[in-house]
C-alpha cells in the first residue's frame, strides 16, 4: 500500500519535472509572438528573388522600415510579401521603366530576368508624397503582384515585420538580399 508521503513526493517529483518544458513551452511561444517566426511564400509576385514554398524568418522586433526592405503584412485576411519602394515623404514615378523617387534615378538591383514596371505616378492613388506611416509596396515580379498599385498604401500598423533570411529549401538557406 502507498502511503500519502509517497504519493505528495511523486506530485513534486512530477512538477519539477514538468517546469523545464513549461518554461521551453513559454519562451518559444514569446519568441514566436513578439521577436522572430517563420512565414511561408505564397505565389509568384516576388519571383525571382523568391520562389513559392519557400520559408522565411520574419523579424517581428525590427520596425525601422528602409527602402526595399522585404516585408509581410496583412491584406484582406491574407498576408502579402512585397519590397518597400516608396517611404513616407517620398513622391514615387516609374517611366520608361526606371524607378524616380523625388525625381531622382534610384536603381533597382534586385530585379532579374528583365522585370519590367508599366508607368507609374504616385498621384494616381490620389498623393502627391506618401503620408507619414504609410509605404508604397511593389513585388519583384511586376507583372504578376498584387501590390500598391491595386491596394494602395500600405500603413505601418499592418506590417507585420521585415524579412532577408531564407531557412528553406535548404539550396536557399542564407540572406536572400546580398
């Protein structure tokens, strides 16, 4: 027959045991909500930088947005990747397929395989510059994404964080931006 004293020590044995994966179990989920998760590609719009299935590490802590920083946020229920292109206070034109930020050239490294941009003004969304929080958002395959152009602006309040680090497939894995 057990005795109760053997029985408590058995409870305290089991929720000491227990802690250590109730602590895992909170960190991770921490880490999750507030610091660094995984995001999936969804389509083509950001071909050839990336490529549907491929999964990314989402920096939720980083909100110091920069021009063509990569970034996910959400859009009707779904969430959306697409390259920051215009900043607030900046006026965006795109003409003869060149990028004109401020009426300055800005190039466009990161487009491949001859991607071209239809002409552009900012003012047809109804700006002359984009207001403060807001950021005019394009997909590298220009083409085929559903971007600023057809949703607007993009506030800050709905980025979700920015991302540059590909962790699969694994003939990807690494910084996708160098």
């Amino acid at each position: 027959m057990v005795n109760e004293e053997q029985t408590v020590d058995k409870k305290n044995t089991f929720l000491k045991d227990l802690i250590p994966y109730v602590v895992i179990v909170v960190v991770v989920v921490l880490i999750r909500s507030f610091i660094i998760t995984p995001v999936q590609v969804e389509g083509s719009s950001m071909y050839s930088t990336l490529n549907d299935g491929e999964i990314l590490l989402l920096k939720k802590y980083d909100k110091k947005y920069e021009r063509f920083d990569v970034v996910v946020f959400n859009y009707n229920d779904s969430r959306l990747i697409k390259r920051i292109i215009g900043l607030p206070g900046d006026n965006v034109e795109y003409l003869d397929n060149k990028l004109y930020i401020n009426g300055s050239y800005i190039k466009e490294p990161f487009l491949k395989n001859n991607q071209q941009t239809a002409d552009f003004k900012l003012e047809e969304l109804g700006y002359k510059k984009i207001p403060n929080n807001y950021y005019f958002v394009l997909g590298d395959n220009r083409t085929n994404s559903t971007d600023s152009r057809v949703i607007g602006l993009v506030s800050s309040t709905y980025i979700k964080g920015k991302t540059d680090f590909a962790i699969f497939p694994f003939n990807q894995f690494g910084n996708f931006n160098k």
